[in-house]
C-alpha cells in the first residue's frame, strides 16, 4: 500500500512539473551559439528608422529541436560609420515586457544588435573576431558590456527570391541594464575630462585598447565608449564597437591621420599618463593574464578561419612582447601616454 501511495506521489509530481513552464536560462548565462531568425527589409530598416523612430517585426526564436517561438518586437539602426557603410546596419531591438517574460530575454528587453558588414562569404570571419574582443575585454577589465553570440538565419523582404542567409551576430547589453549590474548609472552627453575618471579601470581600459590596436575612441567626447559613474566620486570607462581594429582589421577600417598611424594594426597608447607605479602594476595583473587571453583566443577560433585565427593570436603576441621588454613598454607606453595638458582634445 505504501509503495502504491508512493508510486502515486511521484507520478503527481512529475505530472505536475512538466506543466510548470521551464525556467529560461539568462540571455547572457551561456557562451553557447544562440539561433534566431528575422525577416524584415532591410531597405525600410534604413530609410525609416532613426535615433527615436522604430518599426515593426518579429523575432524567431529556434530551439534545438526546431521548434520556434515567436516575439514581436521593435527594431531601428543605430551608429554612423557602419549604418552609411554596410550592407547590414547595426541595430536596436526592443521586445515589450508582456512578450520577454518566461524568455530568455527577461531582464533584458533592449539591445544593440551587431550582423556582418557586408553580404561577403568572409564577412563572418571579421564578426566573430570582433565578438572575440569583447570576449577579451571581460579578461581584462571589470567594467565591460555583456555579449551573446548569434547564429542568426536573415530573410530580407527586398530580395525577390526571397533567400535566407546565415549569418553570425551577437547582441549587446543595454547601456541601463549594465548600469543596473554595477549599481551606477550612464553620464550621457557629458563631456567627462578623462584623468578624472577612476586610475585603474581607466589604465586597464587603455591597455585593453591598446591591445587589440584600437584608437578608434574618446572617453571625453564618448566616441565608442559610455561613462558610468559608481558614485559621486568614482566614474568609469564602458568601451564598445572594436570592428576598426588591428584585431579585427576589416576591409572598410580607417585611422585618423592626425594620429601618427597608417594602419588600424599599428599600435598607438591612447590613454593618459598616470602614476607610473601604477602603469608598471597593471602590466604585471596583465601579464599574468597572458595564458587566460590566449584560451580565450582558443575557444573563439571556432568563429573564424584558421588564417585568421593565427592572424589574432600572432597580433595579441606582438602586445605582450611588447610589455615584456622594459625598453618598449618605456617608449611606447609611459613615454608615449598623452599629457595631463592634452585632456581636452579628442
């Protein structure tokens, strides 16, 4: 009698867990791939969306057993380079509350979406090397922007054969909900003189950008970067967009000429100069991050070919030659980092 009872209580139990909806995993809990489809034209992305102005789609998401979910959401382009420049413009995306619940993108409703540039076979190769310098900046730097990486099935409306394309992408963390997640909240529009900003996060951002050869950016004028202040005394940088790299290094990248460089993959120190002792300790905490950048590497390569993959990690070699020699890191850094006098200009 006491096995039946049993037999009927877990029978109970089980019946009634498989009707309780499952609780989602996190969009930014996983390292794993997510697969998505949209379906929108491109044309009436570009045309009819703005800063403010978003229109109508939907979203697909596709389990791995093919089964699909479907939210309606809202979508416009963002940026300047890339939205004049690509055939894909980066995104925003919003999904309503009532939409997001029980989903993998409760908490996080809005969101920057990045695709490929161009419609290139290779284009993926340059995607999944930028994806991997977020991956890299979380190594560094405490202060950094969640990411998930996307594989995203592509239906533009404005293609006559009406062909989907694969593609990778990934999507970034609201500037509020990163805010949310360190107890701050983003300075937008204000002019923040960068040697106010907090020494250690700010060396090790400038490290990091100095790292994946990244000059495109300015904490004072928020070019490529958000502020978020801790407090009333702490304020921080949040750097993002790292297509226009030495990393990365894509067809359409440009430097600024008024900077000393002729290629993204030459290397420039950006940031300003701080205590030495304290420069000299951040090159250590990185240098003793070495074997952790390059397994980092290691587990991204999947998401680019292996010429480009021994291109990122011969690049990330030459940074850390470059920090072993007391002779380079004395000229190329500390003999290098901008004047306090220079905090004022981009």
């Amino acid at each position: 009698m006491k096995n039946r009872l049993l037999s009927s209580a877990l029978f109970l139990l089980l019946c009634l867990a498989n009707s309780m909806p499952a609780i989602s995993q996190g969009l930014f809990e996983s390292d794993e791939p997510m697969a998505i489809e949209l379906k929108f034209s491109i044309k009436q992305l570009k045309s009819e969306t703005d800063d403010s102005t978003f229109m109508d789609s939907q979203l697909f998401m596709v389990a791995a057993d093919g089964r699909k979910d479907t939210l309606d959401i809202e979508i416009r382009t963002r940026g300047n380079f890339r939205l004049e420049n690509c055939f894909y413009p980066p995104m925003r995306l919003k999904i309503k509350k009532k939409e997001a619940d029980n989903t993998v993108f409760k908490g996080n409703r809005s969101l920057k979406l990045v695709l490929p540039c161009s419609k290139a076979k290779t284009a993926d190769n340059f995607l999944g090397k930028e994806y991997l310098a977020y991956q890299l900046y979380e190594d560094v730097a405490e202060y950094t922007f969640h990411t998930r990486l996307l594989r995203v099935t592509l239906t533009d409306t404005d293609d006559k054969k009406g062909e989907s394309v694969e593609v990778l992408g990934f999507f970034i963390e609201d500037d509020d909900e990163v805010a949310d997640r360190f107890g701050g909240k983003i300075l937008d529009d204000k002019k923040i003189i960068p040697t106010l900003m907090e020494d250690t996060a700010t060396v090790r951002h400038d490290f990091f950008q100095m790292m994946i050869g990244n000059t495109d950016w300015s904490g004072l004028f928020q070019h490529n970067e958000k502020v978020l202040m801790l407090d009333e005394k702490t304020i921080v940088p949040l750097a993002y967009d790292f297509d226009m790299t030495g990393l990365v290094n894509p067809p359409y990248a440009q430097v600024n000429n008024n900077i000393g460089i002729e290629r993204v993959t030459d290397r420039l120190y950006r940031g300003f100069c701080r205590d030495p002792q304290l420069m000299q300790a951040v090159r250590a905490e990185i240098l003793a991050k070495e074997s952790q950048i390059f397994k980092t590497i290691e587990t991204n390569e999947v998401y680019f070919d292996e010429s480009n993959a021994k291109a990122c990690r011969q690049y990330i070699k030459g940074f850390f030659d470059l920090l072993k020699s007391d002779k380079a890191f004395e000229a190329q850094v500390l003999g290098a980092c901008r004047a306090n006098s220079a905090a004022q200009s981009f």
